[in-house]
C-alpha cells in the first residue's frame, strides 16, 4: 500500500466532525430514539457507505458524539470562561453559556444516559466539571467554599430542571441565574442594596 493509498483511506477530521455535528442535531430535533444512522447520514447528506468510511461501526460513532458533545459544550465553554479574569465578570459569562447550550440535546443527552452506562459516565463527568467550574468562580467571590457549592449545585438543578421540564422559559431562566448573581453581589458585599 502507497502512502497515497494509506491517505485516501483515512477519513478526515472534518468529515467525522460532520456526521458529529449532525447527530447533536438528531439528537435535538428527534431525541435519543430518533438517533439512527440512516437519520444521521440523511442530515449530512451522504450514504451509509461514506458514514462507515468516516466511523468503523455504530457503537465507535456514538462513543465519539457524546466526547464530542463533552468538549464542544463543556470542556471548551469552560475554557472560554477560564478567560475571563474578574469572578463577576465571570459568572456572568457562565450565565450567557448556560443560556446558549443546545437544551434539546443535552435533554436527549440526558436520556440516553439512562440507558447506556458509557454515556452516563461522561454526562456525569460534564455535570461534575461543570459544577466544580461554577463553584469555583462563586468561590472566588464569596471566600465561602459552602456558599460556593449550594450556589453551583443549585445553578445544575436551575440548568438540568429547565432542560428536562415541560414548561420552558428561557426568560425565567435567565433571571433565575441573574438573581443568583445578584445575591451573591449582596452577599459579598460588592452592592448598595441592603
């Protein structure tokens, strides 16, 4: 075998990121259930062939979509929070994430999980690194590691709650996260309100 041949076999990066990307939509439009290859192919557009070209088989493709899902909305999101240096600033920029993560799919995320233990697993592990990420940032506007960790793990339940309920308000949510915030600031005394 040439090295042309060797190339030529190796599916590309952005072709799994394709097909990737396309089943967070399955996921999203048709939940867990709905998450089937020939769905997934039909999104991107391309045969089962091409989908077997770019992943060896089912279980090796769904084992890469919920890393994918992982490091596309928690590890790089956290990343990007990381950035920001002022801890007010801060928590406002975890506000404005948790405001644009794809609920839809992390709802189906979070039923598949049921099912599959190797999903649940990295589900959890999001949810702890998440948790740990907020906690750490009320931390350094508290000093109280306690406070900190009822505020993180209260902010998860508002998140989880939303994603899984059957009444959804985007606007309630926001102000829900807002009025965290705000009582943090008055907690720490950083506010003029009494």
């Amino acid at each position: 075998m040439t090295s042309t041949d060797k190339k030529a076999s190796t599916p590309s990066h952005s072709a799994q990121v394709r097909y990737l990307d396309a089943g967070l939509r399955v996921l999203a439009d048709r939940g867990h259930a709905g998450l089937k290859l020939a769905t997934v192919c039909e999104v991107v557009g391309a045969t089962t062939g091409s989908f077997y070209h770019a992943f060896p088989n089912w279980p090796a493709y769904t084992a890469a979509l919920i890393r994918h899902w992982r490091e596309q909305e928690s590890r790089r999101p956290i990343a990007e929070a990381r950035t920001v240096t002022d801890p007010v600033r801060r928590l406002q920029f975890l506000t404005d994430i948790a405001m644009r993560l794809p609920h839809d799919t992390e709802a189906a995320i979070r039923v598949w999980a049921e099912h599959d233990p190797d999903v649940r697993a990295v589900q959890v592990d999001a949810d702890a690194e998440r948790r740990r990420f907020i906690s750490d940032t009320y931390l350094e506007v508290l000093g109280d590691r306690t406070d900190a960790d009822r505020y993180a793990t209260a902010a998860m339940y508002l998140l989880v709650g939303y994603e899984n309920g059957s009444h959804r308000s985007r606007e309630t949510l926001a102000w829900a996260f807002q009025t965290f915030i705000d009582k943090t600031l008055r907690d720490a005394g950083l506010t003029d309100d009494s």
